[in-house]
C-alpha cells in the first residue's frame, strides 16, 4: 500500500534545475508549514514545522541552495508521542530576507503573506513546483476503498490558490473549509494520478496504473469464473431433465417408438449423463450440431411431459 510518506520520499527526491521552480518550491513550503517568530529589538525568525523527514532534508537542501543557513530540530508533541516531527529555524538576517521575499514568502516589510505574488506561479513549471512543496509541508494521501488526497492549508485563501494552480493545469480539485484550516482534495482516481503526475510522483503513478491493471485482470477473470459456473448450473439443470424424460419414457416402455433420431439421443444421455451437447452431438452418429441435438433432447422431455 502506497503511503503519504512513499509520495513525500518521492517528491523530495526531485532536485529542480531552475531557480524559479526552487522558489516556488520553498513558498509552497513555508506557505504550507512555516510561522513567522518575532524577538523584539526588530529581530525576528522563521520556523519550517513538518511531520516528515523526507521533507524537512527536502527543505534544508532547498535553503542551502538559496544561501540560507538553517538548523534542524527534532521534537515529540507530547509526552508519549512516538511521532517525530522536525523544526528549521531560519534567522532573519538580510540574506534570507532577500530571499523569502522572492520567493513570496515575506514582503518589503518583512510581513508574512498570505499567498505568493502572481509572479512566483506565473509558469508552468512553477506550478508543480508550488504543488509540490505544498505536498511535502502538508500533504496526504490514502488509496483504499475511498482514495483522496489532500493539501492542508491555513487559509481559505491559500486553498483558492492551490486550486486555481491546479486548474490552470487541467486538474480539477475541491476545497472544504474546517474550524481551524482549509482543506483542497480530489477523491477520483483519475484527479489523484493527474495531481501526482503534476507534481511529479511518476513512479507512484505507475504504481497507481499498474494498480489498477490487476484489480481489472482480477475482476475479468472473477467474471469468466462465474459465467463458467452458471453455464455449468444451467448445463447440470437441463441434462437432469433430460435424464428425467427418458427414465419416464423408458418406464412407460416408449423408447422402441421413437423416431431413430431420437431414439439415439435418448441413448446417448443414459450412457453419458454428464456431457455437455456439444459432447452428445459429437458421438451421435453421425455427428449432428449441438442445436440438433438441443431439439432432439427436447422432443423427448415433451413427450415425456417434463417441463423445464
């Protein structure tokens, strides 16, 4: 079973080449996962809050390549919590300012925004980088009976962007507001894959596609398994019948009546009770269709008065 952390390990694997990508990336992230810190005297800093390992070494690489320095913390929310979750602390010095505020993550004035300016999203590319690092700050997935994936956002406002992104690269997903945060999801099998692939989880969606290859092999095969049994329930049924007729033709002295054709027939369902027609009507003699023999073995349940 493909978990959340799976897509993450997959995800965080993906080392971007341009530079626009890697900021849209590290807003994503901050925009998904980050809190702004003030220490008065002016001084302030910035703390990336994830559930993940693979995504919290995704970030700190995604820092050094921007020239941020940060420090990776680990911690537990309670007492006896197994969860471990990590923190980066990010000082707030002229570097990482210049570049937070690049990446949309902060304003000239230092202030925290909402959602990154249109420039930081303006490409394709830019958007799956966005939708990435949305994933990996606060992400989810499940792929049972009820398949949904999820982006955990602090705003409904940050959710509107996640789905404009998403739509601009034909992938349509839904959002929910909840009391402490807002939520975009998708729930269709064809939207997660279309998601994944957008960001970039190739190899899950392989998984995903080879997936469902099996589940329709196995489902084809479970219907030929039992179209072959009711053929088999119908074809025990009529030679029963069948059977019937000539034991109470026989009983009643009538087989030396009938007509050569079907006296053969009757013959050949004492001596071969189990066979199919196909079967019978290969050893009459000579060999007739399997329709001629559904006729002849009919003339004699109505002669005998059996009714199917």
């Amino acid at each position: 079973m493909i978990t959340s952390e799976d897509v993450r390990e997959e995800l965080a694997a993906i080392a971007p080449q341009r530079e626009c990508d890697r900021r849209a990336e590290l807003s994503a992230l901050f925009h998904a996962a980050g809190s702004l810190h003030l220490r008065g005297a002016g001084d302030w800093g910035l703390h990336l809050d994830l559930g993940s390992g693979a995504a919290a070494r995704r970030a700190f690489a995604l820092l050094r390549d921007t020239g941020i320095r940060s420090e990776i913390r680990t911690y537990r929310r309670r007492a006896f919590d197994t969860a471990t979750r990590y923190q980066l602390h990010i000082a707030g010095d002229e570097e990482a300012l210049r570049v937070l505020a690049a990446s949309g993550v902060v304003d000239r004035r230092h202030a925290p925004l909402e959602r990154p300016p249109r420039r930081v999203v303006a490409r394709s590319c830019c958007r799956a980088a966005y939708l990435r690092g949305a994933f990996l700050g606060a992400g989810s997935i499940s792929l049972g009976h009820s398949p949904h994936i999820e982006l955990r956002t602090a705003s409904e406002e940050s959710a509107t962007l996640l789905v404009r992104l998403a739509h601009a690269e034909d992938v349509e997903l839904a959002t929910v507001d909840r009391s402490t945060h807002s939520v975009v999801y998708a729930k269709s099998w064809e939207t997660i894959e279309s998601l994944l692939a957008l960001m970039g989880a190739t190899e899950t969606v392989l998984a995903l596609e080879e997936r469902t290859v099996v589940a329709e092999t196995r489902a084809q095969a479970n219907r030929l398994a039992n179209a072959d049994h009711a053929n088999l329930v119908r074809t025990s049924r009529s030679a029963r019948r069948q059977l019937e007729a000539v034991e109470w033709l026989r009983a009643n002295e009538a087989l030396g009546a009938l007509p050569d054709r079907l006296g053969e027939a009757a013959e050949l369902r004492l001596r071969h009770p189990t066979e199919s027609l196909r079967e019978l009507a290969a050893r009459a003699d000579p060999p007739v269709t399997k329709a001629a023999m559904h006729r002849r073995l009919r003339a004699l349940e109505e002669r005998a008065d059996v009714r199917g």
